[in-house]
C-alpha cells in the first residue's frame, strides 16, 4: 500500500530507504510512525488470535532474525532463503532498495509474483554498489 500512495512513503516509509546500500542495521532504520504502525499491528494482531506470549516473542526473535538477514547486504550460505526456496533474501531485498519498484514483500516472494511486482533480479559480484551489481532477466 505504501508504494501506491505518494504522500504516505514520503511521510512514513522513506527514511527507511536512505541507505541503497543495505546492512544490518537498515533493517530498523524507519521512521517513528512505522515503527509505531508497525508493532501496533503485530500486538493488535496476537491479541486478537490470542496467542501466547512465548509465541508472540518466538515470532518478534524471528522476524528481526530475517530483517537482519534481508538487510545485511551478504548472500550467505546459512541463509533461510537458501533452506526456504519461498523466503526472498539479501539479493531479493537488495533489488527492493536499488529500484524501489519492486519486490515488496518482505519474506515471501511469491506474494510479489502474484501481483505482478516481481523484479527477478539477480546478484552478481562484481564492480558497482558495495562490490554487487543488479540486473534483470
């Protein structure tokens, strides 16, 4: 939704592309009101299904777990998209922050090629951008 509306990326989800070059700690780098919006919804969302507090924790180690993962830059071996074929990754996320069309989805790609926003980019090493270039198929 934040693609689509102009003044709402401006306003709440920009700050968080100021790094084209992603890293660890760009995975938190948002603005108050997403930050806000966010952990709302998520603590909305575990009252509503009345989920356990153990489960609701597991759930936040793992989402930033994968944050982290997505934003550090670095296709590594151990990776969760590498066990996970569905889950995106570094180079699915980096391609996010290089075009800023694209790739929305923050885990599950397959939500991308269902509407159509899927980049099919791939890394390669290489010469620009921290050492990775972007191209498309």
């Amino acid at each position: 939704m934040v693609p689509r509306v102009p003044w709402l990326y401006r306003r709440v989800h920009q700050n968080h592309h100021q790094n084209r070059i992603t890293f660890a700690l760009a995975a938190q780098d948002a603005s108050p009101a997403e930050l806000l919006s966010l952990q709302m919804l998520a603590l909305s969302s575990a009252w509503v299904v009345g989920c356990h507090p153990l489960s609701e924790a597991l759930f936040h180690l793992l989402n930033t777990w994968l944050a982290i993962e997505d934003h550090c830059g670095y296709d590594l071996p151990w990776a969760i998209h590498r066990l996970l074929p569905c889950f995106g990754g570094a180079p699915f996320h980096q391609a996010h922050h290089h075009i800023y069309r694209g790739n929305y989805a923050p885990y599950f790609r397959h939500w991308d090629w269902l509407c159509g926003t899927y980049l099919g980019v791939r890394e390669e090493a290489g010469s620009k951008h921290g050492g990775r270039t972007m191209k498309r198929h």
